[in-house]
C-alpha cells in the first residue's frame, strides 16, 4: 500500500481528488482499490518532551536543575490531536512506501519525519514537491517525485531548529525568571532564540528615539529660470569645511552669506550639464516578507493577517502558489506556464483582459533566473481555476497584488531621464536635478499600487547648456533639524528581522554572515511579532511598536550573545547548512550544548537588573505580592502566606458580584440611558 502523508486535512482533500481516493475513511481517504491511502496531521502531531517528562525533578523550577540538556530527545503525542496520531501511525504501519506530502520546507519535512521514524518506519519514502495545489499542479508534481536522499537533510535542519529553540527557550527562560523572582518579580520572562533580538531591536530603536538629541541646520534654495523663462529649482552645494560628519550644515551665517552674495549676483552660469537615460526593471515576485512588508505599508495589515491571507489563498482558494517563501524569483522553466496563467487570470476575471492586451509575452524580466532559485519560488497566480467572487475583500487586495506583479513582468522597464546641472553664482556652486519619464513601462500597472508620489517631490528640468545664463529669480533660506529614527511597525520590523546581517558590526562575523541570513524563516516571523504582543513584551499605539517595560527589563540583563540580531542569524546560516548537507547535525547540538553551559555560567553571575517592573511590596511584612487568580476575580497576595495573610484587590478587574440583582437589571442599559440616570442621581 502507498500511503501520501500530508500535513493538513485540505491538502490531503486535494491530492486525494487527484489521486482518485474518494472513499472516506477515519481521518483518511483511499482509493476504491485500497492501494493508495491518504492521510494528515493537523501540523505537528508530536511534540518535544517537557522537562519532567525527562526527569520528575524539573518540574520544579530551581537553579540546581539547570541547564536541562536532553542526553536522548524525545516526542510525545499532542494530546489535543491524539486521535489523529494513532490513525496516521496505523497507516504508516501498514505501508510499503510514504510519500512525504507536507508543506515544502524544513517544518513541513520535519512534520512528517518525525512520525515515520516514531513508527520505525523502514519501506520506500519519496518525497511531492508542490509548490501550488490546483489539481494540474499537483498531478505535474506527482509526475516528478523526490528520492528520499534529496529532502532528508530538511529533517535535519528541523531537528535542529527545534532543539536549539528547546535549550534556548526552556533554560534561559526559567533561569531568568528564577533571577526575577530573586527581585520580588512573580511572572514569568520568556526567552527565545529568534524572538529575544527581535524584541532586542525594537528596545534598541526606543533607545535610539528616547535620547536622540536634534541638531538644528540649514539649506539654501534658489529659484532659477533660463533664456526661455522657464524656471526651476537648485540647491546650494555648501563647502566641505562647513559641514559637519553628516554633511550637514550648522552654520546659519554661511548660508545667509552665500544667499546674499548670490542675490546680488542676481544671474548664476551653467557649467555643467550631464543627462542619463535610467531603466528599471519591474519588481520581483513576491516573497512572503516582501508581501507581508507591502501590505502593511498599503492597507496597514499585520504580519500574522497576511500570512494567513496568503495561506488561504493557496489552500482554499487556490488561487496562488506556496506562500511560505524567500524567493521573489522564478524557474525558466516556468515560462511554458505563462499561457496558462494568463488563460486561468481572465477567466477569473474578464476585467484583467484590456490589461493583458497590452503585455508582451516574448519580455523575460530578471524574474526568470534559475540561479536565483532557493527551495522554492515566488508567489504568483496558479493556472486552475479561480472563483474570486468566494474571496473576501482582503483576500481580494491580496491576491491583486500578486496577479499585478505576475502581469508586471511583460512590460518593459520604466525608462526615466535624469539631469544633473551645476552652476556658478558669485563663485557660490549650485546644483539642479531633474527627473523625467520618458516611457512608463510596467509603471503603468504598478505605480499607483506602490503609492509613488514622485510628482510631489521630483522636477523636470527645461532645456540647459553649457555657458549659459540664467537669471536668480527668487531664494530661500531653509531652517531645519534632524528628525529621530522611526519607532517599528511591523512592515520595517519584518524587514529588519530579514536583513539581520545589518545589524552586525564585529567584521569578522559579517564576514562569515550572509547577507541573506536574518532571524527567523518567512514562516516564523510572522509568530514571532505576534508572540512577543502576547507575552506583553511589544505594545501597539497606533501602527507604531515599542517595547514594555518588561520587555526592556528583560532585553537590559541578557547577554549580548542571545540578543545580538547577527549572532543569531548566524545560527539560522547554520541551520541552512544542514539542509545544504555540509553540517551535521550532531556537530550543530553538539556546539548548541556546549554554547547553553558555557552562557548559563556567565548569567548566573551577572544576574537580573529589574528596570522599570513593578514591584508590589507587602505594606505590613515587606515581602513581594503576587497577583492570585480566583472565581471571584482577581487580587494580590503576600507571598509570605500562611504567616502573612495580607492581601489588596486588584482595581482593574474587581470581583462581580454572583447574586446581585442591580448588576443584572443594568447590564444591557443602552449609554444615553445609563447617563441620563446619572444626571437624574446629580440633580
């Protein structure tokens, strides 16, 4: 029997179709025949051990414990899907051969490995690598199945991934909480191997904001006009022993100097005039953080949304190819697909074919480069078909995104002259730029989309020459003063989480580093952003992020080690290699195990600097208080109980009444109703 072992139930319905296994079973699909089997997990049907599942000794949460480092790693069922688990590891029992069909990555990989060696499992195994899940995709790709050799070392990296993330998280954390809790601290501090220097970054940038100290400079404008009259704008090139390491200048003299001498002057000749034709290419396709980054800036969408925008785009709509990637870039061989896509695109939309009309199918943008090609591609629209009056209007903006980018790549580039002239004026140098587009190109599809506004800030220059003169018509001196670093959102955040290698200043180390490399995967930094919300760590006001006092408290007593954003995509560069093949990963655990011992001893010593966490005092016996759940409602008790019985109530969430008939009779009293009472009350 072969078996095709997917990682959710929808995949599962979709190869099934294809596969012709339409006869249900529990938690599985066959064929009439019960020669082919489908099944699924639901993600990850396994999980690692917890520490007391190792030794009932870690359950407590004490120094002497540390560090926990498994000797054996071990899974454990989740207890949520058990049920799933047993049928999967019945099927994968009776199978001679298992098609790994999971997502294409090392977490996909790692989801379905784990089970067939928890099963033992010792038949043939090949591997269905899907990048889209329309059924002429899927029935392509089963055409072209992997050996196992090929896709193992993803299981690897995903062991790896994993068991880094394990030593990391569950020793640091309960080793910084025990340092918190010395202090009088009651919660817990949770640390992790990517989502610590991603909260690092945004202390660092509230840092850089909080002590930003302005410096106030200054700029010369001067309108110009030429023998024609036509006027434009140039820019005073102030002298280099005027500015300061910015190039900035903090003289208010030199430019009132400069502006009087060039008024007098009254003319200012040509000397130069250089004009480039520039063209740029249409954007890559794209990945899921360039998306996720576009969306935000666009329609103000948070990373988690987007990702599960685009996840439902290619699984239940199937509608684009496999969201999950870093690669903007696509296979040659995908170029016989064209048609095909653009067929399945008007049928979707009858609107698009004006558009289509104009493209030019013989163009092959920097899009189509094999050796660009990662483990997978860049989203773009599948050729199935596509009902996009099922999508919702989010699922909608998405996907014309997507479709748009496709399309842009059969237009030719944007081709834009750019004009540099410099003049003198009373041996003052002035400069004068000027843009324009001569052939918009895929600009036509796109520009509004990518919400340029080069009309607000770009000029057109009227014909110049060399010698001539023009005529100063009017200046301005301009009063100005550098603005602070912007907080995060999360489109920059995300970005600054992929680029990680920017953050390293150690030569050395970004030497070795990358520049690919950064923290995270496409797909985990999504839930590392929204993690890091939910233990508190980052706030939202507005669309800006900042970091919480814990979080600052938190990121202020690590070692740089575990926060710095470069040594930690160092780890992630690691990873790769072991999908790559040219890293163990024994060799990996083995420095993971020696890096956690080594660092433990260090924090030890330095110890836990508290910040600006509260700490609630017990008024009569000076011990910490702790904020105690019960049934009615929240309050604070003295961690010294019995001996000391104190406790306060928590204002922000008083306990309710259980039998309280003003409470029920006023629950739903409307808002004027309830204030006209209360006038009634004052009066």
């Amino acid at each position: 029997m072969k078996l095709f072992l997917c990682e959710k139930p929808s995949q599962g319905n979709d190869i099934g179709k294809v596969l012709g296994a339409t006869k249900r079973g529990d938690g599985c699909l066959a064929t009439p025949d019960g020669q082919i089997m489908v099944t699924w997990g639901v993600g990850h049907l396994v999980e690692q051990f917890a520490p007391e599942d190792y030794d009932p000794a870690f359950k407590q949460w004490t120094f002497e414990t540390l560090p926990i480092i498994p000797s054996q790693w071990k899974l454990a069922p989740k207890k949520e899907t058990k049920k799933q688990y047993n049928v999967v590891m019945g099927l994968i029992k009776k199978a001679d051969t298992v098609v790994i069909a999971t997502d294409i990555d090392r977490e996909g990989e790692t989801i379905a490995r784990e089970l067939l060696d928890l099963a033992g499992f010792r038949g043939n195994i090949q591997r269905l690598w899907l990048s889209a899940l329309d059924a002429a995709s899927i029935r392509k790709a089963l055409g072209k199945l992997k050996q196992n050799s090929e896709t193992l070392p993803l299981y690897y990296a995903g062991l790896a991934r994993s068991r880094a993330d394990w030593s990391v998280g569950m020793n640091f954390s309960r080793l910084f909480t025990l340092l918190a809790r010395q202090k009088g601290y009651q919660g817990v501090l949770s640390v992790g191997r990517v989502q610590t220097p991603t909260l690092a970054m945004v202390v660092q940038r509230d840092k850089e904001i909080a002590h930003f100290v302005p410096k106030n400079h200054y700029m010369l404008l001067v309108q110009l006009c030429n023998q024609e009259g036509q006027s434009f704008m140039a820019q005073y090139v102030i002298p280099e022993q005027h500015c300061d390491e910015d190039g900035l200048c903090l003289n208010a003299a030199v430019i009132q100097q400069a502006n009087q001498a060039i008024r007098q002057a009254g003319t200012a000749k040509i000397l130069t005039v250089e004009t480039k034709r520039e063209k740029e290419s249409p954007p890559l396709l794209f990945s899921l953080s360039a998306l996720q980054t576009t969306c935000n800036h666009l329609f103000g969408f948070g990373a988690q949304q987007v990702l599960d925008i685009a996840q439902s785009l290619y699984e239940t709509h199937k509608a684009t190819t496999y969201p999950r990637t870093d690669c903007g870039y696509l296979p040659e061989s995908q170029l016989a697909d064209v048609p095909k896509v653009i067929q399945a695109l008007m049928n979707a939309d009858p609107q698009l074919k004006p558009i289509i009309a104009k493209l030019d199918f013989t163009l092959k943008s920097r899009a189509w480069n094999d050796k660009k090609i990662s483990a997978h591609h860049g989203i773009i629209p599948t050729f199935g078909k596509v009902d996009i009056s099922k999508m919702n209007e989010s699922e909608l903006k998405v996907y014309q995104l997507v479709r748009l980018h496709y399309l842009a790549q059969f237009l030719p580039p944007c081709e834009t002259d750019k004009t540099v002239a410099t003049f003198n004026s009373a041996g003052h140098t002035l400069i004068a730029n000027g843009n324009v587009m001569i052939k918009p190109g895929w600009k036509l599809l796109l520009g509004k989309t990518l919400e340029e506004n080069d009309d607000d800030t770009k000029q057109g220059l009227p014909p110049l020459a060399v010698n001539q003169v023009c005529n100063v018509l009017d200046s301005e001196e301009k009063s100005l003063q550098t603005k602070p670093p912007k907080p995060y959102n999360e489109g920059t955040l995300l970005s600054a989480m992929k680029n990680a290698a920017r953050f390293v200043t150690d030569p050395r180390l970004k030497q070795q580093l990358r520049e690919t490399e950064g923290l995270g995967t496409e797909a985990t930094r999504a839930p590392t952003i929204e993690g890091l919300f939910k233990r508190g760590y980052l706030v939202k006001k507005g669309k800006n992020i900042n970091a919480s006092a814990e979080g600052v408290a938190l990121v202020n007593s690590l070692p740089t080690v575990l926060k710095d954003p470069g040594l930690t995509a160092l780890w992630e560069q690691a990873l790769n290699q072991i999908a790559e093949g040219t890293m163990s990963l024994d060799a990996f655990m083995q420095k993971q195990s020696e890096f956690v011992r080594y660092l433990m001893k260090q924090c030890m010593q330095q110890g836990m600097t508290m910040g600006n966490i509260e700490i609630r005092k017990c008024p009569e016996c000076g011990k910490p208080m702790r904020k105690i759940k019960h049934e009615k409602g929240t309050f604070w008790g003295c961690t010294g109980y019995p001996e000391c019985q104190h406790k306060e109530t928590d204002k922000s969430t008083k306990a309710k009444p259980k039998n309280s008939s003003r409470k029920q009779g006023t629950r739903n009293i409307s808002v004027s109703e309830r204030l006209k009472q209360l006038r009634q009350q004052l009066d």
